[in-house]
C-alpha cells in the first residue's frame, strides 16, 4: 500500500508539474485533504522533482547541448561569433528571466510556502485560471531571436508570482511570453528553458537539506519508484501541453483551475 501511494504522489508530480497548474499547490491541497505530510515529505520533494526534470532535460536535450555549445563558441572562438550570436543572446535572455526569481527565491521562498494556507490557495488557483483566459487568444509575432532583454525582464519578474504555490509557474511564464507577442511555439520553448536554472537551483538546495536529514534507507525504494512515475508521466505530460499551446487551448487550464478553486472554498469552508 505504501508504495503504491507514492507511485500515486509521482504521477501527481508528473502530471502537474509541466502543465499551468501548479505542482506544488496540488501536493499542498493533497496535504490538506488527506491530512498528511507525505506529499510533503522533503526528500521526496527532490526525488520527484528530479524525476520531472530528466523527462523535460530529455524533451529538450538537442536545444540545451546547442545553446551550450553556441554560447562558449561566442566567447572563445571569434570565426563562429556571427554564426552563434542568436544562441548567445538566447542564452543570456534565460539567464536574465531567472535572476528575478532566484533572487526573490532565496530570499522569501521559505517565508512565502509557510504562510500558505487552504484559502489562499484557492485564490493562487483563481489567479492562474484568470490569467491563462487573458491570453486565450493571443498568438503573436516573434520567434526565438526576437525575444528582446526587455521582454526577458517582464517575464522574469513575472516568474517572481509563482513563488507561492497555486500560481503556476509555467503558467505564469507562459501568460508573460503571449503578452510579449512571442509565437506559441516561441513562448513553449523560452518558459522550459526558464525552468531549468530554476530547478536546478531548487534541487541544488534540496540536496543540501537531504545531506543534513539524509532519507530513511527503508524509505528510498518508495522515493525511487516515485521518481520513475514522475519522470513518465512528466514526458507525455509535457507532449500534451505543446499540443494544447500549439491550438492555442491554454483556455482549458482555466476551466479547471476555477473548478479546482470552487472545490476549496467549499469544501474546506
């Protein structure tokens, strides 16, 4: 029984965390409606979250191994710097949309989960359906090297709101790239590229606490078997979203948040 509570907890990780949902507001409302700190459990909060981010790192391993080698190009060998400008530029508009966050993050993250409660979290989930309706028919013009240093830092300071869990951070991104008039496809790409600074960081943290209060022995299997279902789920998740943004169906995300904000309010009244 109890592995197959985490493998459920990895599936809701997996399912949730690339879609505008927000991954932590469902482990945060599965916390509170089962009365339990499993999906809370920290350690397992690395171990799913690192399974979500070999599925997204597999998803988009051609583009990173491109933009790496692009941006040393362009430092360290001056023939290529014309041919590798555009990936330089991109890879310096990620490392400017994460700034905002990383910085708000290491400051106020802590404060920010632990003053969370049942109601705010339906009203984090109100804010995410509202904001991915604004956009529901927004399309745009610009492609990849289009992206401005001014739209990285709308987006990044965007980014800073999906701190508080129930307020997507894909989600959030998302919005601020369509109202940014990137292309879908533009916007899809430029949003996971934000996302790993950020969760490399969060799981260079969580690591750091893993090695202070180190997992049970017994424990570690349940962690691995949710890892694996995170990381499944996350893929096809992830290939259900683009297709979704690529119709230009964000609007159904918003359905359901308001659905799930509706659901809080009276059952936790």
């Amino acid at each position: 029984m109890k592995y197959i509570i985490y493998i459920l907890l990895g599936i809701l990780q997996g399912f949730t965390e690339p879609l505008p949902i927000s991954s932590s507001g469902h482990l945060f409302l599965f916390k509170n409606i089962f009365n339990t700190n499993m999906g809370q459990d920290l350690n397992f909060e690395i171990f799913v979250n690192f399974g979500s981010f070999l599925a997204i790192l597999l998803i988009f391993w051609k583009d990173i191994v491109k933009l790496i080698t692009s941006f040393f190009y362009y430092i360290f060998n001056k023939k290529k710097r014309e041919k590798t400008k555009n990936d330089f530029k991109y890879c310096m508009l990620i490392l400017i949309g994460s700034i905002p966050v990383g910085i708000m993050g290491a400051l106020f993250k802590d404060k920010i989960e632990t003053a969370l409660t049942i109601k705010l979290l339906g009203v984090a989930f109100l804010i995410t359906a509202i904001s991915l309706f604004l956009v529901k028919n927004s399309k745009g013009t610009k492609e990849d090297k289009d992206i401005t240093y001014k739209d990285a830092i709308i987006i990044g300071l965007l980014q800073m709101v999906a701190l508080c869990p129930g307020i997507s951070r894909s989600g959030t991104v998302l919005v601020g790239c369509l109202l940014c008039k990137l292309k879908r496809e533009a916007a899809l790409k430029y949003t996971f590229m934000l996302y790993f600074p950020v969760s490399i960081a969060s799981m260079g943290l969580g690591i750091l606490d893993f090695i202070e209060t180190p997992a049970s022995m017994s424990l570690l299997p349940s962690y691995l078997l949710g890892m694996i279902a995170a990381g499944i789920v996350t893929f096809f998740s992830y290939k259900w979203l683009s297709n979704l943004v690529k119709k230009g169906k964000l609007w159904k995300f918003s359905i359901y948040c308001v659905s799930l904000a509706l659901f809080i309010f009276i059952y936790f009244r």
